[in-house]
C-alpha cells in the first residue's frame, strides 16, 4: 500500500469484500463454522501483510489468494498431523505386561509336568489338544465317565499347585 491510499479507504474496501471472501470459503468447507474460521484467519493475514498489497491491483484478488494458501497451509498441517487414524495407546485403558502372563505359563507347565501321567494325558488331550471326551474316550479305551473324573482331577490338583 503506498501513502496516496488512505487507510480509511482500504478499509472499507476489505469490509466490502467479507461478503464475496464468505462465498469463497464456502467452496472449501461445508460446514459454514469451518467457513467462518477461513474467512477470519485470511482477515487477519490480509491486515497484518497490508503493508505488502500493492496499488493498481485488485484487493478482491489478493484476499482470495490469501485465502486460497491459508486453506491449502491448513489443509497440509491436517494431512500431515491426522489426528486419531492412527492406534493410539491413549485409547486403550491400560495395557497388561506380558511378563505376568509368561511367567504364569511357566508355571502351568510345572505344575502339568507334576500331575500324575494319567491325569496329565488326559487332561492335554481335552484342553491342549482340544479334542472331546468322546475321542479321547476312544484314545485311551476306557468310559467316558473316566475321562471327566482324570480331567476333574487334574483341575483340582493344579489349582492347589497354582495357589
């Protein structure tokens, strides 16, 4: 802007243009809040870099240039910065360490290794193996009853081992 405009006339030629800058945002944003911020940032800019507007050009021009890389600026940092696409550990309540769980099997596999051999088989045919008792019925050759009672068994005992 040089001396020979009066501040007074560009002024009211900025405020003349909000208007025609409400139009323009509305082709970036929908929703007219978002709309609204657009027009009131590329306000602000255009105020604070008055100094470099240049008479003999069309201020209505230089707003909307303004705007257009405010909203591409904008658009940039969004992309880039993308907040909750990502997983983020913040929305989980709290993360278990793994280490308990480890250790635990560990332990289940000692206390396995101590059952009896005909309680131990029976129950990593059912549990580990994920067969039913009819099959291991069949496998071991006795009565299905016999294998509920081995596997009944084998529970109690390694629950008094895990306690």
């Amino acid at each position: 802007m040089t001396a020979g405009k009066s501040a007074g006339s560009i002024n009211r030629q900025i405020v003349e243009v909000i208007p025609a800058l409400r139009a323009f945002a509305r082709t970036f944003y929908q929703n007219q809040n978002d709309a609204d911020d657009l027009v009131q940032e590329t306000l602000v800019r255009a105020l604070a870099h008055l100094h470099h507007f240049q008479e003999g050009t069309r201020l209505k021009s230089w707003m909307f240039t303004i705007m257009r890389n405010t909203f591409c600026t904008r658009y940039r940092i969004a992309r880039r910065e993308a907040v909750g696409t990502a997983e983020c550990i913040s929305s989980h309540e709290s993360v278990q360490p793994e280490q308990e769980w480890r250790l635990r099997g560990h332990e289940l596999e000692t206390a396995c290794s101590n059952l009896p051999e005909k309680y131990r088989s029976a129950f990593e045919f059912i549990f580990i193996d994920g067969r039913s008792y009819e099959e291991a019925a069949e496998h071991f050759h006795c009565p299905i009853g016999t294998i509920k009672s081995r596997v009944n068994r084998a529970r109690r005992h390694l629950m008094m081992e895990l306690q």
